[in-house]
C-alpha cells in the first residue's frame, strides 16, 4: 500500500508568490524594512541577483 505524500511543503501555502526584479538583494532588504517581512533565507547569485524566502 502506498502512503500519502505532502503535496504542499511544509509552512508553504496553496499559492506562493514570485517576483523577479534586477536589484533582488536590494528589493529583500526593503521590503524587510518597509513591510517587515522576515527574511527565512537568501540565496544570492553570481551578479547582484538573488533568490529569497
């Protein structure tokens, strides 16, 4: 018998949003500034690029 697994990964929602921007690390550190968004991680590129949670 197979068991269930989790579609949706843990602390994540139905819908998760995107956004690409060209200053990615500038626009994190904004909006934990303006909006007080909790940084949960940051994955930064080879450029000023970056991706975060």
């Amino acid at each position: 018998m197979k068991t269930a697994t989790q579609r949706i990964p843990p602390g994540c929602h139905t819908i998760t949003s995107q956004l690409t921007v060209r200053a990615a690390a500038a626009t994190i550190d904004f909006c934990r500034r303006a909006f007080g968004a909790e940084e949960l991680m940051r994955m930064p590129g080879p450029d000023t690029s970056a991706r975060g949670e």
